[in-house]
C-alpha cells in the first residue's frame, strides 16, 4: 500500500507535523577518505557510492568501518535501508517492506540497526532489525511520533519528538523514563565520543542556531558554539572535533583549541554542491558526505 511519508523536518524546518506524499528531492552519498589528526586533516577524492536518480541519505558506517549503511528513496515510492561495502564496492539491500525506513542507526552491541519507520497508520516508530536477517524486526519503544534517534549508551536514547515546536527528549529504554530536554531540536542528534553525552542543535531562532551538550552524568545542558548559517548537519571525529558544511565548504571545530569554525576543504571542483548530512567511520578513516544530486549519471 503506498503511504503518505511523515518525516518531519527531513525535507523542511517549516513543517514538524504535515504528511508528505511526495518523493523527496535527489541527493549523492560521496564516500572520502580521510585522516584526522590534531593537526589539519587530509582528504582524498570523493567517491559518489550511489550514483543513481533519487533520494539517498542519512549515512551511518558500520562498527568495524568496512561500509555503510544508509536510507533510499526507490521506485516503489517507499524507502528502504541498504548497506554499501567499501571494500568490494557493492550495495546490498537490508530491508524491504511495505512500510518506508528512515534513519539507520547502529545499535550498541553492533547487531541490530534501528530505524524509524512509517508505519500503516503513518506514524513514526522506532524498530531494530538484525543485521544479519535471521530474526525478525521488533519494536525498541513502544511510542509514536520519533522522527531522529541516538543512541547514548546500550538502554538511553535521545530522541527528537515530532510537534510544534519539536522537542528532545532522553528516554531510558529499559523502564520508560523520559524527560524533555529542549524543544525547538534541530534534527542531527549526535553522541559525543568517549563520554555518555548527546550533542544537538537549539534552533533558538530562525537565524541564531546553537549547538549543545547535554551530559548524562551531570544531567546538564551546555552551549558549544553557533552553527555555520543555514548548516544543521554535523558530525564527531575520532580526535573530539566537529565538521560541519556549509555549500561545497567543509570546517571544523574542535573545542580544545578553535573559537570558531575553521575552512579546511572545498569540493567545489569534485562537483559537489549543497554537502547536507556527514558521518566519520570509528577510525577515522572515511568521511561520508550527502550532497545534492548531480545532473550526469
């Protein structure tokens, strides 16, 4: 059955509770190689890993760093999570369902990806799926309305609660406990390497957008610094800093040290243009950017 897609601040800022029933607009997955270091880091050429028409997003690498997995928007009006193999070049499809999967997250144990998923009845719901198929997917909460997920440790999650305003909300997934965090939540929720902490963007107004900590030892929230304008999208590296794009334009934070952004690459002449959603391999040895769709395939 062909559903009305719910995903909420995916495609638009302006809408956090209207269906849509349109395919989203087309967008690349670029693999690079990469290596951080205190120093400036270097990157390689990127790679486009899906070259084809249509909406390929949210890129999330595997524990062991030997591929991806990521969120397509096919043929068949739905979108389904499929998995890319670094070393072999070769894409393979995890599920297929009559139900569209959003934002393919690993869990903690390397086993199972967790989803959102539209249900039937066009709502958000958070389900796992085995990574090697042998058993069927199952719910992780039983809730509605998720529209972005993290995972802080192997029971804690933080979730970006569909509403208007859109809200984050630390749920413990063992006993239910849920508290609000910040509302007006940007949708890139991000666990801080090395500590039991979440990292989120305050969409304060529409022009001042903060990123933040929240800590889960000290149960207190902290400002880090401003987002590059119109950016929402970040990601950790291995050595504690945050990238972040703006246009072709890749920079870098890193708390230690920096006041503010830093410009270390353009891929401008790769082709690249509108670089979205980023993610680091645990080794830091590959960036995965999302950039528009390319006119040529």
């Amino acid at each position: 059955m062909r559903k009305k897609l719910y995903i909420a601040l995916a495609l638009s800022f302006a809408s956090t509770s209207s269906l849509f029933s349109q395919s989203p607009p087309g967008t690349e997955i670029y693999l690079v190689k990469a290596t951080f270091s205190q120093a400036s880091p270097q990157f390689g050429a990127p790679l486009n890993v899906t070259m084809r028409r249509g909406y390929d997003n949210q890129p999330a690498f595997l524990p062991d760093g030997s591929g991806l997995l990521y969120s397509s928007f096919r043929d068949d009006g739905q979108s389904d999570i499929y998995r890319y193999q670094i070393v072999d070049r070769a894409t393979f499809q995890i599920t297929k369902t009559r139900e569209s999967e959003y934002s393919p997250t690993l869990m903690p144990g390397g086993k199972y990806v967790s989803v959102v998923r539209v249900d039937a009845d066009s709502m958000q719901r958070l389900w796992k799926y085995p990574l090697d198929g042998r058993s069927p997917p199952s719910r992780v909460l039983e809730m509605d309305a998720i529209g972005y997920h993290a995972w802080i440790n192997d029971h804690t999650l933080a979730l970006f609660i569909l509403g208007n305003p859109p809200a984050l909300q630390i749920r413990d997934a063992q006993n239910g406990n849920a508290q609000i965090i910040s509302s007006n939540t940007g949708r890139c929720l991000q666990k801080i390497p090395g500590r039991e902490a979440i990292s989120f963007v305050h969409k304060i107004t529409a022009h001042e957008w903060l990123i933040k900590q929240f800590d889960m030892e000290t149960w207190q929230t902290a400002p880090l610094l401003q987002t590059l304008a119109g950016s929402e999208d970040y990601a950790w590296t291995p050595v504690a800093s945050v990238l972040m794009a703006q246009g072709t334009k890749l920079h870098q934070w890193h708390p230690s040290r920096d006041k503010d952004w830093q410009e270390i690459a353009d891929f401008a002449e790769a082709g690249l243009s509108s670089i979205t959603r980023l993610a680091v391999s645990p080794r830091g040895d590959w960036l995965a950017l999302v950039a528009a769709e390319t006119s040529v395939k």
